[in-house]
C-alpha cells in the first residue's frame, strides 16, 4: 500500500498557502445615467423658465402710432380756421366725454359760429387706436354711414358726404388716427317752435374744401 506522496513519481513538491491582508479588487461601479438626465432637465428648465420669465418682461411696443398722442387738448388745438372764414366768428366751445384707456384714447369738441340762435355748430370727434388696426373696417364703417365721396390727399383714407346744402360729414384715417368732423345749421327755438333768430344763408354745396384743409391744420397740429 502506497501511503506517503514520496513513493508517487519519485519527486516530492511542496504546497504553499499565501495569506494576505488586502481584499481583492472590486469591479468597476456602473455609472447611473438617470443622474446625468435628471442634471440636465433641471437645467433645461431652468434656462427655459429664464427665457420665458425674460420674455414676459420685455414689454409689445405695440403699433406705429405716427406721431399722434394723447390727451390731445382738442378744442386748443383744433383752430378751424378756414370754416371760420366762411361760417362767421366762432363764439362757444364745448368738450365732450374724454376716453382714455390703454387700448383707445378719444376725445370731442364742439364749437359754434356766428348767432348762437340761428348759426351753424362743428362737431370734431379724435379717435386714437392703441392696439388695433383700424384700417380694415374704416371704409366699411363709413360707407354705413352713407359717406360715399372719397376724398384724395387726406391722411390715408377719407370720405365725405354732404348733408344736402346743410352741412356735411368728413371722416378721415390716418394711420391710427380717425377723425370725424360734421357742420350743421343750428338755430333756437321758442316755447311755440318758432326759431328765435334768422339764421345767416351761407353757401355750403363745397364745404369740403374747407373742412379738408382744417383737418389737415388739426393733423399737423396733433402731431407735434
């Protein structure tokens, strides 16, 4: 019986248990790569919410407003001269309701010439459109108003309409500015209807001359 590793193949080796103290090496850790997605939506988000925020401050200069402003002072500025010459001295001024709002700005006046019982009165009305373009719909509105005769060389559209030898209506656009100017007979009467002055018989078959070239005057006037 064969019981020593001696007698095995005649050559005898030794075997060696080592012992050390340092732990073997760990693998390589896996990176977690929903960190570096989460790093970068936040920081998506954070710039898009600045362009946002930034976006919001920076304020819509809104429409081209020519030069026109408001409050306008209408009567001060509205002098009317060239229908004084022919309708007699101006003698009564009167300011209408004044509307001022971030979107629109209007204002009126009304004046008088010659006898207050038996003359003629202006209406002037000035509109100013913030936001909104009222180009589209001018013609439309003032064809409504049976204002059929375009008038050339007056702001950017205008139309007239004559009140049958009485007077007559003139609206004019200029980029966001509207006019409406109207001249009209006036005259006062007693408690049996009886008119308590004769009024002064002006010629007004071409009373848009005159008025054309107020307005004109106005439209300089208001945007200086």
């Amino acid at each position: 019986m064969i019981s020593e590793p001696e007698l095995v193949g005649g050559e005898e080796f030794d075997v060696h248990e080592v012992v050390s103290d340092v732990p073997p090496p760990r693998p390589p850790r896996a990176r977690r790569p929903w960190l570096w997605a989460l790093g970068g939506a936040v920081l998506a988000s954070a710039l898009w919410g600045g362009g946002l925020y930034a976006y919001a401050q920076k304020k819509d200069p809104g429409p081209d407003l020519g030069g026109y402003a408001a409050p306008a002072k209408l009567c001060e500025k509205a002098g009317l001269k060239a229908l004084g010459g022919i309708l007699g001295k101006r003698s009564e001024d009167g300011v209408g309701p004044e509307m001022d709002d971030p979107a629109v700005y209007q204002t009126s006046c009304s004046m008088t010439y010659g006898d207050q019982d038996a003359g003629y009165a202006a209406q002037l009305t000035y509109t100013l459109h913030k936001v909104t373009d009222p180009g589209p719909e001018f013609a439309a509105r003032a064809k409504y108003s049976d204002l059929a005769t375009p008038i050339g060389g007056l702001g950017e559209q205008a139309f007239f309409s004559d009140r049958g030898g009485d007077g007559g209506e003139l609206r004019v656009l200029d980029g966001q500015a509207e006019f409406e100017l109207q001249i009209y007979r006036q005259y006062s009467t007693d408690e049996q209807g009886n008119p308590l002055g004769e009024a002064k018989v002006v010629d007004l078959s071409g009373i848009d001359v005159p008025m054309t070239q107020d307005l004109l005057a106005l439209m300089e006037a208001l945007r200086r």
